[in-house]
C-alpha cells in the first residue's frame, strides 16, 4: 500500500491565484510524488482581501476539526504544512502541534518572507510561533535567510532544517527562455504579473510609467493580476493619457501566461516585502530581464546587474531609472536575459527540487 501524505496548501474549488497553488498543484502532478497516497488539504482564503477577523476565525476552527478528522481517519505517515505569515502562520503551527500530537511527522513550510519581519517586531506571536513550529519534524527553508531565521530565532537544530528552493522552473518556461531572441525592438515590453496591491510597488511602477512616458521613450507595459489598487490604477493611467502604454489583463490562467512570458522584454515587480515569489521565477526561466527590490530571498540569489537589476522598495525615482537603463542599454538587458536564465534551472528547476523534496519527506516515511 503507498504510504499516506498530507498536504496543507492551496487547493481550491474555484479558481483563484497565487504561488501556493501553483507549487501544490506541480506537488500532485508530479511523477515524484506518485509513490504515495497524497490526501491534498485545502486551507486557502475564501476571498482576497481576507474577510474580518471574525470570520476568519470561524474558518480557521472549521478547517482545524477537518484536519483533526484526517489525522484520525486517514492516519497519514507525514503532513506537508505551507504556511504564509500572520494568522495564518498560527494556524498552521496549530496544524504542527496537532500532527505531533498524533504521531504524525509535520514539515511546516513557510512561504512569506514578512512572517520573519513579524516575528522579529512582535514578541508575544514570536513567543507562539516558535512553542508551535518546534513541534514540527522538520523545518523546510526556501533559501539561507530562512535558514538562518529558523536556527537563531526559532532555535530549531540544524539537522532539523532543510532547504528546498522553489520548484517554479517548468520544463514549458525553460525552454521559452532556451527560444528567446534579442531582435531589436520599436517598443520594449514591460511585464508586471501579481496581486496589484501597494505592497507590490504598484503606485511607484505607475509613477515610473508616467516618467517614462513623460520622456517619450518608447515601450509599453502589460500588467497581469487584479487587486484593491486596480480601480487607482485605472483612474490614474487614464487621467494621465496613460492607455496607449498600459494593459490591464486581469487574471489569466497559468497555461495561459506563457504567450505574456515570451513576449516581453522585461520583468518587473517593485515589491515591498516578498518571500521567492513564483512570478520572478517564471520570468526568470523564460529569459526576461527582470528588475526587482531586495527583499526577502531575492537577494540570496539574485546580484545587481548579473542576473537582475535590484533596486530599493518604495523608491519610483529609482525603479524608472532602472526601466529606462533597460530599455537604452540592450547589452545588458542580454546578459542580465542570459545569467538569470542559468540561475533559474541551476537553483529553481521543477525536477530538481521536487526530487529534493519527495527524497526528505520518502526518508521520514
């Protein structure tokens, strides 16, 4: 009989984005994974923005007792926790402490890098978070930073971490990458894929495009994903005779955002806090020359005009003075292309780190 393994993430009924999702569905996809039983486990918002806290609550107890019940009917060997930051980190430790509880091995798996900036400015959820996330079998990090959070601030021992890199890397995006051509262009093409948020750096991408528009360079900027600064965002490009250059998209399904990927020039997502978004990693793997802000895991892979150009958070003087030495520089928007390409199957290669992470989760079967 194969051996049981259950999976905390994002599974949802309908369709709805995120890096999360993406990750679990290569999970179950993967001919890596086809030895086991795996029980996939749906913990996911009901809507973006979150509802109030109330009825979040009321949620989180509902999906707890669903968990307890899986624990005890499935009785699975191991549960694979994803994890994002505030309540919902809480309620993934409660999820550890639980699988604990019952005998079963818990990997607890966090994806947001500001679950580290919280932890580090509130003492009492630190308190919570390390009491609930040490009960975890093992802590999986996705790079040094978080290997180094969970060793000095949740004083978990280092057998106890692993590192397992995002697996966004498909064979499909690699090889748009492989079949990338430098032609010159009239237009450079932008692209901004995520949720259109001010976390995101979204008003300082408009204010960029307003100054690149201002200089009449020419280029134009496609941006995929909705958010609560969309209605701003529209508001603002048409007020400034914005909607020859900027094209909002909406969602598109993830079979669909290759045709975006191949025929940009140019990645760019100004945000103000990320963990190893899947978004930079998909452009990356198709050879966009991508322009980021250093925050999170970025920097442990990323290094300025190498393999991306990195720039502050919150800073729109600078990220136009980035967009506009890509669209004048076309040398280095080609090796900037190029090196992030390496990196992408080097460190992010779908094979490669769900191989890794099937190897760990086999070895505590």
């Amino acid at each position: 009989m194969k051996k049981k393994l259950l999976i905390v993430g994002s599974f949802p009924k309908k369709p709805i984005f995120g890096g999360i999702q993406h990750s679990c569905k290569l999970i179950i996809t993967s001919s890596f994974f086809s030895h086991f039983k795996l029980i996939p486990f749906d913990s996911s918002q009901i809507s973006n923005p979150p509802p109030n806290f109330i009825v979040r609550l009321i949620y989180a107890n509902i999906r707890i007792l669903r968990f307890v019940y899986n624990l005890i009917i499935e009785r699975p060997k191991v549960s694979l926790i994803f994890c994002s930051d505030g309540f919902s980190a809480l309620e993934k430790g409660v999820m550890v402490y639980l699988s604990n509880f019952f005998g079963v091995k818990a990997l607890i798996f966090p994806r947001a890098g500001n679950l580290i900036n919280q932890v580090n400015e509130y003492l009492f959820f630190k308190h919570l978070i390390k009491i609930l996330f040490k009960k975890a079998t093992l802590f999986l990090a996705q790079g040094e930073k978080w290997n180094t959070f969970a060793q000095d601030t949740l004083e978990f021992p280092i057998e106890s971490i692993k590192i397992i890199h995002n697996w966004s890397a498909t064979k499909e995006l690699i090889k748009i990458g492989y079949s990338r051509t430098y032609d010159n262009k009239d237009i450079t093409k932008f692209l901004f894929v995520g949720w259109f948020e001010k976390e995101k750096g979204v008003y300082e991408l408009l204010e960029s495009i307003k100054l690149l528009s201002d200089k009449n360079l020419p280029f134009s900027i496609t941006i995929i994903g909705n958010g609560n600064a969309m209605y701003d965002a529209q508001r603002f490009v048409n007020e400034n005779q914005l909607t020859e250059k900027v094209i909002f998209e909406g969602w598109v399904p993830n079979d669909d955002i290759y045709e975006y990927y191949n025929s940009a020039d140019i990645f760019v997502l100004p945000s103000w806090q990320e963990g190893m978004p899947n978004a930079l990693i998909e452009a990356l793997s198709c050879g966009l020359a991508s322009i980021v802000t250093n925050v999170g895991m970025i920097p442990n892979y990323l290094q300025n005009e190498l393999n991306a150009i990195i720039i502050p958070p919150k800073d729109s003087l600078t990220l136009y003075l980035a967009m506009e030495k890509l669209i004048m520089d076309k040398k280095l928007k080609v090796s900037i292309s190029t090196n992030g390409h390496k990196l992408a199957k080097k460190y992010f290669n779908t094979e490669k780190g769900l191989e890794s992470l099937s190897d760990k989760i086999n070895s505590l079967m």
